[in-house]
C-alpha cells in the first residue's frame, strides 16, 4: 500500500484521497497569468474535492528572457515575477478549512533550452538589496540557459549534470482581504521556493475565504537550499495536483507531509523568526494531533527536529521545521 493511502489527506478528506474528475489548463485557457494572491480575481476554474488538474505553468520570467545575451534589467518589469495559473475555486471551501493538495507530476515543457538561471541587479542572498541597503555596486548581470530533461537531468555544461529535482516554487491560497504580490511568501504560502514541495509530497494549505482560490506556478528544476542567487532553474512545466478539502482543520500557516516526515513552514523576516514559527507551529501540532505534551515536543524536537531552508532572498525568508513519522506516530 502506498503511504499516501495513509495521508492526512486520504484519511480526512472529503474525498478521502480518491481520484475523481480530470481538468486542464492550458496557456490558452488560462489567458491572463496573475502576479498577486487575492480573492478578487475570477476562478478559471470550479473544483469538487478530488479534482486532479494539470496546469501548463510558465517560467519565473513568463518567457521573457530568450537568450544568454539577454538582460534581465532590460526584459524584466519588476515586480512583475513569478507568473501563476489559477485561481482555482474549490467547492465547499470556507474559511477555517484546509486545502490539501497532492503534487502527482512535474514534466518540463517548451523547446530547448528551457532552463533559465539569471543575476539581476540587487536581487540575491549574498548581494545589496533594497531591503539590505549597501553603497557597494550591484553584481554584472549574467544569464544562463540550460538544457532541461526529466530523464538525463540538468545539463551545466559539459562536466557536471545536475539531477532534475522539480518542486512548485509557488503555491497557495487567497489571503482574506489582502492582494499580495506572487514573490512574497506568508501564512498563505506564496512564494516559499521550498524544496520538500515536490512530487509525491501533499501540501496542506489554510482555507481564508470561500472558495479557497489556489495558485501555482513558478516551478524549478532544480536548486540548492537558500536559493542563493535568487533564481533556481526556472522553467516551463505541465505540473499535475489532485486537490482535496479537510473542514474544519484550522491551520495558522502552511503544512506538508510527504513518505517520511510531517513538516511546518514558516515565513518571515528575520530567518530565525521564520525558523521559530516554523518550529512553534510543528510543537502545537505534535501537541494537538499526535498525544504529545507540548513541552515535551520542545524538549524532544531539540534532539531531532530537522530544518530546511526554503529561500533567503526573498522579501520574506521560508524554512520548514520537521520531524520523520517514525518519531512522530500516527495523528488522531
């Protein structure tokens, strides 16, 4: 049996993990990309639980950057990155809820080469930024295009071949009131660029208004923890979710679980705050769902909780605080 027959999603779902109707959306159905999470964008799409929807998802730049000669600070309008299909209306949705979204595939699309890295002017981890004000001037522009297969992997050149590693940079749900641009990750989720979120995985996302309204796009190929840079491999895809509701889970911020552990994500600013919410909201959980002492989960996260870096260059930084289902047991 597949662990996933034993997901939270499987378990308390409204469709209980089962595969139902099938739904497409492609660059022609979905015309118009969105760059801001919000409810005030009409839903391409309606949903029951159990939906599976395959999403043709552009790249990072919608395509804009076509050659290595090409400069981002030329073809870029800032802040208008990380391109997103949907939004997709859930059926039943409401507010306190949860949307469980199972990642089934991700296949890359689009001509060779259909791998992008770039430097862009003020933008990365180890650079000036607008938020990190520095006089030190801004790293030459640089792009580099890279072939992309799902077989052979990721070619950097002609020594080394990275694995094709690809996970949704971006997912997530409406925030209640506000609109909040497609490069900021939050309690909603948004752009987290987690690794974990990756095929086989399910993400658990909070429910903040009817309809849930689901983003996603802007996935990678590939990329290290930290996102150095600031840009992975960005690249076009076909990626395929199977989409289920949970009522009446509360959940404070984005959760995920995959074969081997059960994971919180935190976003914020500084990355130890992210970390500490991230950390907090495992501790609650383990407490509420799985018969631990909420002071005990302190205590025994210390000796084996893991963390993972999600980005460290975005207006808010994401980490993921986890711990393997061997230690955690089975949720009520």
């Amino acid at each position: 049996m597949s662990w996933f027959q034993d997901s939270i999603m499987a378990r308390k779902g409204a469709a209980k993990g089962e595969a139902r109707t099938e739904h497409a959306i492609t660059e022609e159905s979905q015309g118009r990309y969105h760059y801001v999470y919000g409810a005030f964008a009409e839903p391409i799409l309606a949903v029951d639980p159990g939906a599976v929807i395959s999403a043709e998802t552009h790249d990072a730049f919608e395509g804009a950057i076509k050659t290595e000669r090409d400069l981002p600070s030329e073809k870029l309008n800032f802040p208008f990155l990380n391109p997103q299909n949907g939004p997709v209306w859930i059926n039943g949705a409401e507010k306190g809820d949860c949307l469980a979204v199972h990642i089934k595939s991700i296949v890359p699309r689009g001509p060779q080469p259909r791998g992008t890295t770039v430097i862009m002017p003020e933008f990365g981890g180890l650079v000036p930024t607008a938020d990190t004000a520095l006089l030190t001037q801004p790293l030459p522009e640089r792009v580099k295009k890279l072939e992309v297969d799902a077989v052979t992997g990721v070619k950097w050149n002609d020594r080394i071949t990275l694995p094709y590693e690809p996970f949704i940079g971006t997912i997530g749900t409406a925030p209640e009131i506000e609109a909040i641009s497609s490069l900021v990750p939050d309690y909603y989720g948004g752009n987290m660029d987690l690794p974990d979120v990756a095929p086989g995985a399910v993400i658990y996302l909070p429910v903040n208004t009817k309809g849930a309204y689901l983003f996603l796009g802007d996935c990678h190929a590939a990329q290290g923890d930290g996102e150095l840079c600031g840009v992975a491999i960005e690249h076009p895809t076909v990626t395929t979710v199977q989409v289920d509701l949970i009522k009446g889970w509360t959940i404070r911020s984005p959760r995920l679980e995959n074969e081997s552990f059960y994971m919180t994500i935190g976003s914020s600013r500084p990355m130890e705050d992210a970390a500490r919410g991230a950390y907090r909201e495992l501790i609650r959980w383990m407490a509420a769902d799985f018969g631990f002492e909420e002071i005990d989960a302190y205590m025994l996260l210390t000796q084996c909780g893991r963390i993972r870096l999600g980005n460290m260059v975005d207006p808010k930084y994401t980490v993921g605080a986890s711990v393997l289902k061997s230690i955690a047991g089975t949720p009520r």
